[in-house]
C-alpha cells in the first residue's frame, strides 16, 4: 500500500489515545498522535534512498526489520522510568512506547500483506509475506497501482478514516495523517512518472 499508512496508523493507535485522553494533556495528546501518525510511516522513509540509489525494493532495508524498532520501544520505555515532571512525564513516556510501537507494526502488517518486508532484518533479509503483484502489462507503475485491486483496499482505508475521524476533536490527527497522505500520494506520482 503507497498512501494510506498514516491513515491505517491513526485508524489503530485511536482506542489508546481515547482510552487515555482524559489523563493526559493537550499537549500530550498532540505529540502522542504526531508519534503514532509518524511511526505508521517511519519504515518508508528508506524510499528516498532507493529512489536515489534505483533500487527496485526497499522493504528489505534494515527500516523494515522489527529489530530496530523493539530497541527503540524499549529505549522510550526505560526513559519513562526517569521522567518525574507531571507533563510529559512516565505515563507519556509509556504509552509514546506503545503508540510507536503500534504504528510501526501497522505498518509492517500492511506491507506483509501486500509485498513483504524484511522482518528480521538485521539478521536474515530474507522477505516474508505475500506477493504484490500488480503487474498488468502497462509500462507506468502509477497506472498499474491506480487500476489494481490494491486501490480497493486504498479507499476502503480512506472512507473508513473520514468516517471515524470526523469533528474538530480530531483535527490534529487528521492534519497529521492527511498529511503524510499527501506526501505519499505526490511522492508517488513524481516517482512513478520519472523513474518508471
């Protein structure tokens, strides 16, 4: 999936931050969804060195291995243990573990369902997952991607974000996540019409 990461990231670290929105402040929750948001597309932004580098597949960089990301989780973890202000302190730092946790791994998902990724990367590059195969003889990778059955799955995710994120308490979220949005999708036409 090329557009909808940080729409699917939002769409699953919701349930926490709702869960803990009361315990927390404006603040707080503002950073949590920019962490979350950001983490669902943070494997991604190998992109640029394998656009630069006209790799064909970047799922099998070290960003798409869980390795990497258990330190980090672990790291934010263990920083809770020292934080003693009221704002952004333990209770963040903990749950900032999780939702970067959570939207790593939404990402994972997404891209082990369609393509694959280096899960255990450092250690096997080895791609596990199922095949993306959206080859239909057409030489432009943004027409294939645009006419294939992985676009279904792109507006489902779409609508499905609108209709839950809808009213001004989600306004952070959705400026986040639409924005990583956009990116993607003008990222996506600008490479798909040079390289491809």
């Amino acid at each position: 999936m090329y557009f909808n990461h940080a729409t699917a990231g939002a769409l699953v670290i919701k349930p926490i931050i709702d869960r803990i929105e009361h315990k927390l402040t404006p603040k707080e929750l503002t950073a949590l969804w920019f962490i979350g948001i950001t983490s669902s597309v943070l494997p991604d932004f190998d992109i640029a060195y394998s656009v630069l580098k006209n790799l064909e597949d970047h799922r099998s960089f070290v960003t798409h291995g869980l390795f990497l990301y258990l330190i980090f989780f672990l790291l934010i973890y263990i920083l809770s243990y020292f934080q003693k202000k009221e704002e952004f302190g333990k209770k963040f730092f903990q749950t900032s573990a999780y939702v970067f946790l959570l939207g790593v791994l939404t990402h994972f998902f997404i891209d082990f369902l369609i393509g694959g990724i280096a899960v255990f990367s450092p250690f096997s590059y080895k791609i596990y997952g199922l095949d993306m195969n959206i080859k239909n003889g057409y030489s432009n990778r943004l027409f294939e991607y645009l006419i294939s059955r992985y676009m279904i799955i792109e507006v489902s995710i779409t609508s499905l974000f609108f209709i839950i994120f809808k009213g001004k308490k989600y306004f952070v979220p959705k400026v986040f996540a639409l924005s990583y949005f956009l990116i993607a999708v003008i990222s996506f036409i600008l490479v798909s019409l040079s390289f491809f």
